[in-house]
C-alpha cells in the first residue's frame, strides 16, 4: 500500500491509502465509462484509492491507471525538483481517473521550516467519479484531499505505488520491468517522453 498522510493525529489527520488490486496487460482496446484506451498492447494497474479523516474512511473507489504512468511518476517527480519547476510532477494525464497534481514553491526565507529548505511541495488528489458512474464524459471532478508533503514523503509515496505495482505484475506474469524512463541519467529530458 501506498500512503501519505498530514503526519497528524486524532480528527486532525488526513490520509490516502492507495492498493493496487490486479493489473491487465491485454491487446486492443479497453473501455470504461468515457475513456478508451487502444494500441498494440494495452497495461493498466486497478487501484483502490481511500480517504481517510481521523480513524473513518470518507471515501473508497477503485480506478483503473495506465502502468506507465506509475512507472514514470517517481522520475517526473525527480525532474520537477531538479530542474525548479513550478509544475512537473503531476501524475499522468494518460490516466484522467487518478488526479494527482504536483506543486513545487519557492519558500521565501521568513516562512521556513527548515534554515536550507528552499522549496514546499503541494500535492492535491482526487478521483473522477464520473467514469466509474459510466457517465458520457470525463468530468475531472471529484473529492479530493489537499497535503503539503515534505519531499522525501512525497518521493516515499511514489515509490512505494511503483513498487506494489511491479509486485503485484511479477505475481500475475507480466511485464514489470523497468523501462527506457529509468535508464535516462539524472537531469536528462530523454526518459521522460520530452
């Protein structure tokens, strides 16, 4: 499971649990709701993705992703803070059921937690209820939790997805290994798809 959480406790803390269920590696086309996704070879991971507030979970709904955009996330993530982008490291738009948006911010001095952290992180993420609701479109709406992550938690997370995911492709046969995206050396456009 992947986790990230407010790092608080009682009514005050906020989590998102994220499980990959199964994954399907299958030739052709794939519908669900709204989106259609075809090629050669099609590899999507199930997630169950859970909101939780205090000890209740709000929120529960399993979303189907492409693979490729977990096995990409955590270098979009390495890129956006090598390079000082603003914007960068938001989850794949291949896979419009997940929301993740990813936000670096200069820090100016004065607000600080840390004397060398120049840089905050905001990541915001949600599900689009309206696929699994089979409605006629892809609405980009949904609930969704809000976090102010430090970057090792926030790289923590999407390693820990990419990780359950591989595992649970070894464990049905297919195809985990890493690709090209992994190979590209740090600070290099090549891996990325840029």
């Amino acid at each position: 499971m992947a986790e990230l959480t407010n790092n608080r406790q009682g009514a005050a803390r906020l989590a998102v649990h994220v499980d990959v269920l199964r994954s399907d590696d299958q030739p052709g086309m794939i519908v669900r709701g709204p989106v259609l996704m075809f090629g050669p070879r099609i590899d999507v991971c199930w997630l169950r993705v859970t909101f939780w507030v205090g000890e209740r979970a709000i929120f529960t709904q399993d979303v189907m992703v492409q693979w490729s955009s977990i096995r990409i996330w955590p270098q979009q993530l390495n890129w956006m803070v090598e390079t000082r982008s603003r914007y960068g490291g938001s989850f794949g738009g291949e896979s419009p059921e997940l929301m993740i948006k990813v936000e670096q911010t200069y820090l100016e001095p004065e607000i600080r937690f840390e004397p060398d952290e120049a840089y905050g992180y905001q990541l915001i993420i949600g599900v689009d209820t309206s696929i699994a609701a089979g409605e006629s479109a892809v609405a980009g709406e949904g609930p969704c939790l809000f976090f102010f992550p430090e970057l090792t938690e926030l790289q923590r997370f999407a390693s820990d997805l990419k990780a359950e995911a591989r595992f649970v492709r070894l464990l049905e046969g297919l195809d985990a290994t890493d690709s090209e995206f992994d190979a590209a050396p740090p600070g290099s456009l090549d891996g990325l798809g840029q």
